[in-house]
C-alpha cells in the first residue's frame, strides 16, 4: 500500500504541508477561509512539523501494517481498512480515551483541542490527487509510494 513517506534532508520546514493537511480537510477547501475562520472554529492540520536548529521533517499518520493503536482502541474507532489498507478512524466512535496518543509509537496521532477526540492522516481518502501534504512540497520532501515493509510499520 502507498503510504507518505518524509525526508528530513530536503524538508525546509516551510509548513506548507499543514496549510495544505487545513486546506483539505476544510468545508470550504480554501486555504484563507480554512486558516482563518475554520481554524478559529477548532479546524487542525493532521501533519506535524518537528523541527529544531539541524533539521526539519514533516510526521503523520504511518498507516502500520499492524498498527499499535488498534488493538488499544476500547471503542472500536480505530480500525485496519481491509480494503484500503489504511488505519483508518470512526469519528463518532472514538470516547476520547487516549489510548491511541499512547500506543502509537511515533506519537502522530494528535488531541483534538476542541472535541476531546483524536485527529490523524486519512491520506486524504478520496481526494483525486493523493494526500494534499505530498502534493504542496515545495522540495519534494515527503513521498507517497510503496515500499518493501519490513516490521510493523
């Protein structure tokens, strides 16, 4: 399956990456309206930009071949997609227990500040040019494409 893979060595740390996550994931899929009325009503970018004085890489939702946020989900929220392949993620479902912020071990998936849920990738499921980070990269610093798993994720 297809997942976004970063690469801290040509990221820049621009974050167009999360205004582009903002963008998609918006009502009104503009990026004004999105970063500042949408925003305001408790809209997040599903991407985080870890950065510091040496590098820059741009983290999400790594859609684990055997995720270790599924087994921990009480609700059932969080599933493995047999079709997509994708962790994916019942909004409705989820009881805000955190279990998941604790058991992923690549701590991307994120609270939701506004509706005690969680907030994670969906690789923008159903969005015709992929996920909207992968295509806003200036330097081409995130990836989506297969590749050879070796472990859990």
């Amino acid at each position: 399956m297809k997942r976004i893979y970063p690469d801290k060595e040509y990221c820049m740390g621009c974050g167009l990456c999360e205004l582009a996550c903002l963008t998609a994931h918006s009502e009104s899929g503009d990026l004004i309206q999105a970063y500042t009325r949408e925003r305001a009503d408790g809209l997040q970018s599903r991407k985080i930009l870890l950065e510091n004085e040496e590098c820059s890489v741009a983290l999400s939702c790594r859609h684990c071949a055997e995720p270790e946020c599924v087994p921990v989900c009480s609700s059932g929220a969080l599933y493995k997609d047999e079709v997509t392949g994708i962790t994916a993620y019942d909004v409705e479902k989820c009881t805000g227990c955190w279990s998941c912020l604790m058991a992923c071990p690549y701590g991307v998936i994120r609270r939701d500040k506004y509706n005690d849920k969680i907030i994670k990738c969906d690789l923008c499921s159903g969005r015709e040019n992929g996920p909207a980070c992968v295509e806003a990269c200036p330097n081409r610093a995130l990836k989506f494409e297969e590749r050879q798993i070796h472990e859990g994720c």
